[in-house]
C-alpha cells in the first residue's frame, strides 16, 4: 500500500467515526488526553487538600505550625503538591490553545 493509499484509507476511517479532518480527529484525541492529566493531577491536590484541610497558599502559610506530621512528610508533600498545582495550571492552558 502506498503513502497516498494509506492516507485515503485514514481519511476514510477518521470520517466514518464522524470527524471532519484528521485535524479534528487529532484536536479530540489531544483534547481527551489533556483532560485525563488534569484529572489526575487534580486528584492530587484534591488529596492533599483533603490530607491538611487546606488549600496549597494557607498550607505554605501555616507549614511551620502544622504539627500533626513530620517536616520531612510536610516538605516532600509541599514539592508534590506544588508539582501538581503546576501540572494542572501548565494542561489546562494546553487544553484551552488548542480548543476549536
């Protein structure tokens, strides 16, 4: 099969699944997979804030008197929350560039 056939059937197999354009079909599959990273790492700040009972600004604030678990567990938790805020916040800006 050649490059140019292949590329006929592609476009015939993204249209039969109701996208215009392998453009379309790309945008949706990039879309859902952006969607799927926010989802995750939203659920990790989600646990955090559950864990501390506060966003990640009062948690940075009130670090030094959380008492209730270790510095080493509040540091390390402090450089996965802030990761996941940053994911999140970087995602969602992708997410939002490439909407039609």
């Amino acid at each position: 099969m050649t490059t140019n056939q292949s590329n006929i059937a592609l476009n015939h197999t993204i249209q039969s699944w109701g996208f215009a354009s392998i453009n379309d079909f790309a945008r949706e599959q990039a879309k859902s997979i952006l969607q799927q990273k926010i989802a995750y790492y939203q659920s990790q700040i989600n646990f955090f804030e559950q864990k501390y009972g506060v966003d990640f600004n009062v948690f940075c604030e009130k670090f030094d008197s959380i008492s209730k678990h270790s510095i080493i567990e509040k540091e390390d938790d402090s450089i996965r929350w802030e990761a996941a805020i940053d994911a999140t916040n970087e995602y969602q800006n992708e997410y939002f560039s490439i909407q039609s």
